[in-house]
C-alpha cells in the first residue's frame, strides 16, 4: 500500500504478500478485540480503507502491519465511545415496554458464539473468553505482547502511551486474565461434574 | 531476605525485558523468596498460555475484497499475464498449430486434376497389337495360346 502504491508493483506477487501478511496479522488482532469474527472482518476493511486514503501519512521505516493495527485500535476504540454513547441507558430507568420486567431481559448479552467454530483448543476457547472480560487497554497490551509478538516500543506507539505504562497494563491484565481464567476452568469443571 | 520485587518489574522480568544485572538480581531473589517465585510462575504460567494460542489466517472472503480494492494489476502485469504459457495458453497453441498446418496443405495443394499422359500407355497398345499380342475379336475363339506360345518361341 504506502511501502507498494505504484500501480506497476500492486499486481506484483510481493504485493500481494504483504496484503496477506498485513491481513492476516490484522485480522488476528481485530478478531481479540471484537471477540467477534464478523466484527473483525469489517474492522480490517475499515482500517484498511483508512490507511489507504491516509496512506502519504505512513512512516517507512515502521513496519506496514503495525501502523495498520494502530488505525484498527484507534476505530475500535472510536466505535467503542460510539456504541456507549448511542446504547447508554440507565438500568433504573423504566423498560420500553410495560411487558418486560427490566432492562437486562431486552439487553443482549456478549455475543460469544460467532467465534466458537473456530477454537480448535481448550485452551484457545478459555484464554478467548477470558480475554474478552478484561478492560480494552489490558486486553490491548496482552494481545499485542504476548499473543502478536511485538516489542514494548511498538505497543506504545500502537496505543500512544510510554513503555512503563504498556508494562503496567501487561502486569494488570496478565494478573486479571489469571484470576478469570481460574474461575472459567472450576466453572467448566462444575458443569462438566454436573 | 531483601524488599520483595516490584509486581511491574517482576513481570518485565519474565518478558525478557529488563537490563542484564537487574534480571541476575531478580533471579538471586526468587532463589530465596517463595511469594516472588510464586507470583513469578504464576505470570509466566498466564504469559504461555497466551503465546500458545493459534494464529488465524485472514478469511477467504476478506482476503478476496481486500484484493480486489487494493490489488489493481497494472496494463503491463495485465498483458505479461496474456503472453504467459498458462494451462489455457498451451492447449490453444496446439490448435492453432494445427489449424495452421491444415491452412497451409489446403492452400499449396493443386485444386487441379491430375494430368497423367497416355502416351506410354497409347505406345505400348500399339506395339503389342502390332505383335499380335491384343486379341481380337472374340477372345474364346481366337487361338491365343498359339499366338503366345509363337511369341515365346520368337523372342527366344
């Protein structure tokens, strides 16, 4: 895209390389985020318009994927204010409809099923789950470091924040993430004796 | 037992991410503190059950709309594309060969009738007939055998 934006190299098979690798890894990073697969698809499109038309604005001597993630980031976030935005209501208020009883019966709850055909592990479905549950900025650190590979340098300039702050959200949400997926598995343990 | 490790440093620690002397001091400390240890693999527990979760290849159905916005091929690549013996090109390329073949014979070759000249044919009558070789007449009344046998006897 900017590292490749004559016309003569987009038909080119190294081109095409770097869209699948660019693609893939931001398609990994969005499917964490949204937890949602069909979320995430429309999340890298997104991204990828935006970093199309914002393309003179790219550094070269950053890598492609990690710019990328950083516009995926900054429109999750973004339709994240959105949605909280538009869906705030206060549970205390009065239902829509005098048949329902409360706001919690209308609400949906976390969409978790559109992932599960594609977890092939235990482990993967837990770990997944538990992601989901930790606040956006752990969950952010935790999936770039420990799950995309990438250094405390790049995640800062992904989540615009210093490297002592992407170490103190690791920390958190390594140690929130343990706690979550403790309980998941003595749940699922529970259920499976039941 | 020296001050327990700071939670934050701890957990650089098990990244990798912290100075050479720092991170012998860390190990000096866990080699006596239980809690820290504790704490230690407990975080590098979580840390690899992360890292071993899978990586998914972008979609089929996403790949193909990216690819399709973003992957104009040039006229260039387009035309090399053309030109290129593909598994379509080769079998075409035979036809054509061939029609180009049977172009060729059906334009070369004569639409005339073949002319052959009698004259050998119209000498070789005449000489026979002259050697009374040629019956004629009624070829069951004619005394053939005689004339044959005549014949043989002369040229020997």
């Amino acid at each position: 895209m900017a590292e490749k934006n004559s016309s003569e190299q987009s038909g080119s098979p190294d081109y095409e390389t770097l869209l699948q690798r660019c693609a893939d890894k931001a398609y990994n990073f969005a499917l964490r985020l949204s937890g949602n697969s069909v979320e995430a698809q429309d999340m890298v499109q997104e991204a990828f318009a935006r970093a199309f038309e914002h393309r003179n604005k790219y550094d070269p001597s950053r890598p492609l994927d990690a710019w990328i993630n950083k516009i995926l980031f900054n429109l999750y976030i973004d339709a994240q204010r959105r949605y909280e935005k538009r869906h705030s209501v206060s549970l205390d208020s009065p239902p829509p409809t005098e048949n329902d009883s409360s706001w919690s019966d209308i609400l949906p709850g976390p969409d978790r099923e559109p992932i599960d055909f594609m977890m092939k592990s235990e482990n993967e479905k837990i770990v997944h789950e538990a992601l989901q549950t930790l606040p956006l900025h752990y969950r952010t650190a935790v999936t770039l470091f420990d799950i995309e590979g990438r250094s405390y340098e790049e995640i800062g300039k992904i989540m615009g924040c210093g490297i002592g702050t992407v170490s103190s959200r690791l920390h958190q949400g390594r140690l929130l993430l343990k706690k979550v997926i403790s309980k998941l598995e003595k749940h699922g343990e529970v259920a499976r004796r039941d | 037992m020296t001050e327990h490790i700071d939670a934050i440093q701890l957990s650089r620690y098990v990244d990798g991410e912290i100075p050479r002397d720092a991170q012998d001091a860390v190990e000096q400390h866990l080699l006596d503190c239980v809690l820290c240890a504790e704490q230690m693999q407990g975080l590098r527990d979580t840390k690899l059950r992360l890292v071993s979760m899978p990586h998914h290849v972008a979609p089929a159905e996403l790949m193909r709309k990216l690819k399709g916005r973003y992957m104009k091929p040039s006229w260039s690549h387009r035309i090399r594309i053309w030109f290129t013996p593909s598994q379509v090109w080769k079998p075409v390329g035979a036809l054509a060969a061939v029609a180009a073949a049977m172009a060729l014979w059906v334009l070369t070759a004569s639409h005339e009738p073949d002319v052959v000249s009698l004259a050998p044919l119209v000498a070789a009558h005449s000489r026979y007939e002259a050697e009374s070789l040629v019956p004629s007449g009624d070829i069951l009344s004619s005394d053939y055998s005689a004339q044959l046998a005549a014949y043989h006897a002369q040229i020997r």
